[in-house]
C-alpha cells in the first residue's frame, strides 16, 4: 500500500491510498483517506484551469494557466508575474488565483522564457534579458489570449515578478492598475542592499557589476530609469524586513512617481520578509489580500 498527498487547480491537497500490484507494476484500488479541504470546496465553488500554448515572435513555444469562473462580458482580466525569474505555474490548487476568481476576474499566468520546467534551453533564455524578451513574451501572451470579451487588465507580480511589474508600465499603458511586491526598481542599489545583489547581477544580468563599467547599463535596465514613462496607477506591497528586495527598491520608486503627481501607494508590513504572501503571520495575508481586492475595485 502507498499513500500519497495530492491535489489539482480546483481541489486543495489530501491524502489518497492506493495497492500497489508489483507482480504485474499496476497501482490499483486509489481511495480518499482525508477530507481536511472538503468543507472549503462546497462551500466555496472552485474554478477549474486549463493550459494555453503560445509561440513568441522570436518561435519560442510558451506555456500558460488559465483560471476562469462563471464569466461576465466583459470580464476583468489579471496577469500574474511569478518570481524567480526560475520559478513557475503549474496545476496545483492556486488558493490566491482562486479568490481571484472568486471576486470576478479571469487570471492569466504565463511562464515567460525562464520557467522551469520546460527544459533548459528554456530556463537560461531570461539571463541576461530580463525587461527584454520577458516583457515582449508577456505581450505575445496577453494580446494571444485577451480579446474583445475581456474587460478592465491588470498586472501583478512579486520579486521578479514585481520587477517585470514595473518595468511592464513603465512600457505599456494598457493596465488599468498593477501591484507591485517587494518588488525591484534599481538594480545599481539593490547591489549593495540585497542578500544577493552581487549574485543576481552576476548570474542573471549577463555580469554586469557597477565596479567593471556595467553601472550604466544597470541603471538603463532599472524601472526607475524609465519613472517619467509610468502612468499606471500602482499599489507597492513590501515587507520591511526583507533581505532579498529590501524595502528601498520599492521606496525609490514610490517616491518618484509621487514627486511626478502620479497615483501610486505604498503598504509598508512590519516583521514580514520576502515570503510574506506565504509565510507571513495570518494577520498580515490577509490584510495584504483585502488590500489588493481593494486596489482593483477602485479601479474598475
């Protein structure tokens, strides 16, 4: 006998028994042993998710997750970033893509070049590109799925994917708002203030090092650099004790785009790191998601 803990985009984790028949390598008889998650489930109807496949101008295949409830015309639309940039989506149950869902909006998550997962030709294709192919593979997703039955669009995103969050309106005006979490703006800062600074620069931005001439092109590849370009209004979402975005990268950016007169806010979490989201104290995630809900109503 085996046990093992899985789940699905619309069903959270439990446990399930199976036989195993090694005499003839079938696994038999599967059955439900817990039901921690089935209260949640009835009482809250999940959506289902399916998968989207793009091409990208330059012929690379890209993979994406739809969720989508029981739609409206139009509908609101929300692109989400994930961070890394090495991380990615994938068919586990997604309890903030859910309330999402749950709210009224349909969510796009695209594994731009960089995911992992998808081999790793894939995964070293955003070395040394980020805020370039990323962003225009975000747009090759987005114009691909996005059509006239979608409403109000959206983008957000958390370290990497607050990154590309920045730079994406700093680019494009077509967001009616984004948030932004523990996010980076100046890469020539974040150098000397991360817990990686150095190492993200070396391994993820091609070498450049603000000791060998790279300072320049650090600061051409930063969203601050590009602050006169942001109409966007945009809600910032940092932990203060952050180590690896510290605090500051959202700070700078904020605080330029108020000194333009722009509509910007920034939620300041004390005691909470780089994993806020997940591993924050309870009070705090959902204060932080009540923020956001917030942040999108008001922008409809």
């Amino acid at each position: 006998m085996i046990v093992v803990a899985m789940e699905s985009a619309s069903q959270p984790m439990e446990l399930f028994r199976a036989h195993v028949d090694y005499a003839n390598g079938k696994i038999t008889d599967w059955s439900q042993m817990s039901r921690l998650n089935t209260t949640l489930v009835r009482r809250r109807k999940t959506a289902g998710s399916h998968v989207v496949e793009v091409v990208t101008k330059d012929g690379l295949p890209m993979h994406g997750i739809v969720y989508e409830g029981d739609l409206v015309t139009p509908t609101p639309v929300i692109t989400r970033i994930h961070g890394g940039p090495h991380l990615s989506w994938g068919s586990s149950f997604d309890l903030e893509s859910q309330i999402y869902v749950g709210a009224g909006y349909r969510i796009l998550l695209p594994n731009l070049r960089g995911s992992s997962g998808f081999g790793e030709r894939y995964w070293k294709a955003v070395v040394g590109e980020w805020g370039r192919r990323d962003f225009v593979d975000l747009l090759d997703f987005i114009d691909a799925d996005v059509g006239p039955k979608d409403g109000p669009h959206y983008v957000m995103g958390g370290s990497y994917g607050g990154f590309l969050t920045n730079w994406t309106i700093a680019h494009d005006d077509r967001f009616r708002a984004a948030v932004s979490e523990r996010s980076i703006s100046n890469f020539v800062s974040k150098l000397g203030t991360s817990d990686n600074g150095y190492v993200t620069n070396v391994a993820e931005m091609g070498g450049l090092d603000i000791l060998d001439n790279g300072s320049d092109e650090l600061w051409r590849r930063s969203p601050l650099h590009w602050v006169h370009d942001i109409n966007t209004p945009v809600l910032f979402i940092h932990g203060e004790s952050d180590q690896r975005c510290p605090i500051e990268q959202s700070e700078q950016l904020f605080v330029a785009l108020r000194r333009l007169g722009r509509e910007a806010v920034l939620a300041r979490f004390p005691g909470e790191g780089h994993g806020l989201p997940k591993s924050g104290t309870p009070r705090h995630r959902v204060q932080r998601l009540d923020m956001i809900l917030e942040w999108l109503r008001v922008h409809p």
